[in-house]
C-alpha cells in the first residue's frame, strides 16, 4: 500500500477492509503479549509482600531495580500475578542448592 492515498478514490467498505487487513497482524501480535486469566490478575503491594514474605520496603528496591516489574494505575502500583511468578522462578534458578 502506498505512503499516500486519495481516500476520495476508495468506497467507505474498503478503507475499512484495508484498515482491519493492516492492523490484524498488530492486534494479533499484541494480545499474544498481555496474559488473560488468572495470567492477568493483578495484585496489590501488600499481596506482592505476602507471596514473596518481604517487606514494602524490599519490594520497592526490586521494582526499582526491574527485577519485578510494577505498573501504576492511577495512585496505586500494581503487579500482574504472572510477573511475580516469573521472579520467584528467577530467584529459584539464582539460588544456590
């Protein structure tokens, strides 16, 4: 498809059509990406700090760090129950036996 069209050339059907062809692949790729379900579940601080038996303050130092990845939703930061899985995973395989 061409940088620039005439959209005066094409029906209101095919625009559509041409949108939904160029962005399927988009959609796809990103709803592979974000988790649904129990995945997608996303859990407080203080939850985070029970799962992971640490204090606010430690849990703090790894979302600083990027250990464990926080998302802010308006004031509060949250935490999706996939992520907190992939760091236990993590520090099990740091761990030494």
């Amino acid at each position: 498809m061409p940088d620039k069209i005439i959209l005066s050339q094409f029906s209101k059907e095919e625009i559509a059509e041409e949108i939904i062809k160029q962005l399927m692949p988009l959609l796809q790729s990103q709803s592979a990406a974000h988790p649904t379900g129990e995945d997608a579940k996303f859990l407080s601080r203080a939850d985070v700090c029970e799962m992971l038996c640490m204090s606010r303050t430690k849990l703090w130092d790894l979302t600083r760090k990027g250990e464990i990845q926080g998302r802010r939703i308006g004031r509060s930061v949250r935490y999706l129950y996939q992520d907190v899985i992939t760091y236990i995973e993590k520090s099990k395989m740091r761990s030494p036996k």
